[in-house]
C-alpha cells in the first residue's frame, strides 16, 4: 500500500451538519453546517469513491465491518492555493494597534502556586493542571477563525505573526424550504425550515476589482489502487458534489521548528483535525501518576517509545458534536454523537525524558486520538484514528515565561 494525496473541491454549496437537533418542531427548524467537513464524513465520502472504482464487494465490506482504504488523514483546508488551519486556542486577537494592524497575545501556563486558603476547580489541578491566565480584558476582534500556515509555523516556533491575516470561515448560504403533501401535492401546515449550506467559491469587489477565492480540502489515503483518484462523488448531507484530483502538496515539518522541537524541554500539541479522546478534553495516553514525587500527568503520544511527556495545561474550547446517519441494514439511522476536542485545541507539555524531536520525525500530522488501548475495543477501537481524528502539529512554548 502506499500513501496518496488529493483535493477535494466543492461542486455546489455543501452541508455538513453540526449535530444540533433538526426536526419539526419549534426551536430545531433550521439545519446548520459546519465551516468544513468532520474527518470521517471525508474518510468516507474517499473509500467510497476510491471502492467504485476497485470494484469492491459493499456486502462483504459491510458483512465483516472492514474499510475498503485502511486509513485515511485529512482534511486540512486550503484557500485558493495556501493551507489555512483553525486558529490557534492560546491565541487572543484583539483589537487593532496604532499602526491599524491587531494585536496577537499568548496565553501561557501561570507559574504562580496557589496561597495558603486559595484554591481552584481547574480539572486535575492536583496533578499539576495550571490554569492560562488571559493577559487582558479588551474585546476581542471577530472574524481570525483561520490562520495561514506561515503564521502558524512562526506561531508554532515560539514567535508572534505580525501582521496577522484575517480570514473568516466560509460563508454561509441559507435556503428556506417547505414540506409537501405526498397525497394532496400542497404545503404542509407549518413545514416551513431552512438549511444553512457553506459556499467554497466566492467573488467580491475589493478596490475596484473583481477578485475569486476558492476553499478546497486536501487528504491523504493508504491504498493499493494504483490509477489515479480523481472523479465526481457525493459529499455531506443532500448528497452534494464535488471534484476530486491528484495533489503534491502536504504539511511538512519546517526545518527551523525541527531544530527548536530537537532541544526543546517545553512543547505544544495543536490539534490540526477534532479528536477523540475517552476521557472527554484529556487524551487517554495521558495517565495519573501518584508515587515517586507530586502527583502528575504524563504518557507518551500514540505509535511513539522513548520519550514520555508531562501535561500541564491545555487551551480547550467548546466541545464538538460529530454524528452521522447508518446506512446499515441492521442499525440504519442516526450515528451515536461524539463528543471531540475541537481543532484548534492546544496542550502544554513538558518533556520529562527522552529526545523530543521524535515529534516533529515519526508524530507529525500522524492521529493522537484514543485508540483500541484506551477505549478497550480491540476490534475497531482504531476508527477514529483511522479516519483521521486527532492529526496533531507540534510546536514549542518558553517554561520561564509565567501566564
């Protein structure tokens, strides 16, 4: 088997559902899309495509619970020719400096110890969690939903991005649509929704001109078709299109932040895809240790031996919900929800021995999710991993530099 990478350009306006309630009744008559596709629903809108092409047996595929491609990674969102990735959790952007530019403040661990009769509700402060002191109350500026990737290396290295690009999500495009009656063909009495789709193709005046940006979303597959991946499927809900090709282009490690990662003793996880871990925000990698000094957090990242990692803060914002709908026979229906650190996510770390720059070597945008060794499934306790949850970037941070 071996590793390919496409692109996936949208054909039409898509949907992908953000797991709020979508029904008739009141308070759940509009469906809502996410700004770009959960992990799986590109994992699986590529097996599928990749299995037509193979001629694989979808009865068989079904029957015994396999994948027709084993493992895919992705999807990391492109505008117009350059990666952009969810902005950052330890970063505020406030509002602009003299110069008309915002500003860019870094949320780090605070290294000040509670006082006698202090105490905190910070979850698993007593292992060593530090909470991330906010450096300012000003408000913050709308719209850096998305980094581009040459500032988040420069961020990932321990700098501040100045200017910082603003780039808002795709925009939405909302339809309003209404219930028939199979028997009389008129409306039904109150079937009144709307759906909100997100539009990938985008044209604006900007000082008199016409300029054109297109999202698009590229991923990598492991799979023994050697013919090119290209073609039209259906993505998301409704069964909208879009175009697959051929890509070169993937997220390597930047050689100046291999070299800070080779001697660093602070690092970071950033969370470039949602992850799953069991125990909700923290990775189940992650163990309680009691014995031998002050309790602590530590573990050693999926797939990795001779280095071992001590948590110390995460920045975490609000869960995801990724669900889905079966099309088994046996269980046709709405997926079970679960519940995902969202991109973005970033985790403290300090390295506690061996050599760190196995990180940015061997755990590079490879799958930090919980797997069959955490969540005790030994037959498909790897999904999520396989379907790409939990790609991770590795950067530094400063341990003297106190929130």
């Amino acid at each position: 088997m071996s590793w390919k990478t496409v692109r996936i350009r949208a054909l039409d306006s898509l949907l992908f559902r953000d797991g709020r309630p979508f029904a008739a009744e009141p308070g759940a008559l509009t469906a809502r899309s996410l700004p770009i596709p959960p992990p799986n629903t590109v994992a699986g809108f590529l097996r599928t495509l990749i299995g037509e092409r193979k001629g694989v047996d979808w009865e068989y595929i079904a029957r015994e619970r396999i994948y027709s491609e084993p493992v895919v990674r992705g999807p990391l969102p492109m505008l117009n020719d350059e990666f952009v990735l969810p902005a950052p959790a330890d970063a505020l952007v406030v509002s602009a400096a003299e110069d008309g530019a915002p500003r860019v403040l870094r949320l780090a661990p605070d290294a000040d110890t509670l006082r006698e009769g202090e105490g905190c509700d910070l979850p698993e402060y007593h292992y060593g969690m530090r909470p991330l002191v906010v450096p300012t109350n000003e408000k913050l500026a709308a719209g850096y939903t998305f980094w581009r990737w040459a500032e988040l290396q420069q961020w990932l290295c321990g700098e501040v991005p100045h200017p910082l690009t603003r780039i808002p999500p795709p925009e939405t495009e909302t339809r309003a649509h209404v219930g028939i009656n199979p028997a009389t063909g008129v409306a039904d009495e109150g079937m009144l929704y709307t759906v909100e789709y997100r539009t990938f193709e985008n044209v604006e005046v900007q000082e008199g001109h016409l300029v054109y940006s297109e999202w698009s979303f590229v991923a990598q597959v492991q799979t023994e078709w050697e013919g090119a991946i290209a073609g039209v499927g259906a993505l998301g809900g409704e069964r909208r299109l879009a175009f697959v090709e051929p890509f070169h282009q993937w997220l390597e490690c930047p050689e100046p932040l291999k070299r800070r990662l080779k001697h660093a003793r602070c690092v970071r996880m950033y969370l470039a895809t949602p992850a799953i871990f069991e125990c909700g925000w923290k990775p189940g990698w992650i163990q309680k240790v009691n014995g031998e000094g002050e309790p602590r957090l530590i573990g050693t990242p999926p797939g990795l031996e001779g280095i071992t990692l001590r948590l110390v803060a995460a920045a975490v914002p609000r869960r995801t919900a990724i669900s889905g709908w079966s099309l088994r026979f046996n269980r046709f229906g709405p997926k079970p929800v679960n519940w995902c650190a969202p991109a973005g996510s970033v985790y403290f770390f300090e390295v506690v021995e061996g050599d760190p720059g196995v990180l940015a070597e061997k755990c590079w945008l490879e799958s930090v999710s919980d797997g069959k060794e955490q969540n005790g499934r030994a037959e498909n306790g790897d999904r999520a991993r396989e379907a790409g949850f939990g790609l991770a970037l590795w950067g530094v941070w400063n341990c003297d530099e106190g929130g």
